[in-house]
C-alpha cells in the first residue's frame, strides 16, 4: 500500500518503503557476464515494486527527453532505463530506511 500523508509510513515513488524493500529482499542477484549482475523475482503484475519501477521509469524517460533537448545525440537503451530504474528506487528505499535509524 502507498504511503499517505500522515500515516507514519515512508513513500519512495509513490509507494510505502517497507513493502518496496520486503519485496527487494526476495530478489536474487547474481553474477552475470563482465560486470552485469542478474537480478531475478517473481512479482504480480500490480506488485508495489513494479510500479514504483515503472513511476522511476518515467522519471528516467524525463531526463532523456531533456538531453534530447541540450542537445545528446545518444540516448539511454530502454533496458538501461530500466536499470538506471532499478537503482533509483533500491537507494531510495536504502535512504528511507537510514533516515528512520
């Protein structure tokens, strides 16, 4: 469930921090080729992790659409949107959990 104002809980792109990092702890990561890691779940579709992804998703979208507009010639691949998604919302879900320490 996304935390509302005033229910005590901490939202991290727009859902309740605690929830995000239950599920992020049933991941698995593993070493992929180079210096890639394979992140591995089984999520619901309408799972608070997956939409918090697709919420940081757009965010990341936002930013390329500015570059385009400064002028980048080379944008960002979907699935390294998608990564650079990931990422937005494990620190942020590490942030939430620090600040209540």
């Amino acid at each position: 469930m996304a935390a509302a104002a005033g229910d005590g809980g901490e939202a991290v792109f727009g859902e309740d921090a605690d929830e995000l990092g239950r599920e992020l702890m049933t991941m698995r990561f593993d070493p992929g080729s180079g210096s890639r890691v394979v992140a591995t779940g089984t999520f619901r579709p309408d799972s608070p992790l997956l939409r918090a992804i697709r919420r940081a998703e757009f965010v990341e979208l936002l930013k390329d659409t500015r570059s385009l507009a400064d002028g980048a010639r080379e944008l960002r691949s979907r699935d390294e949107r998608r990564v650079d998604a990931f990422v937005a919302v494990a620190l942020a879900v590490g942030e939430a959990a620090a600040a209540r320490r």
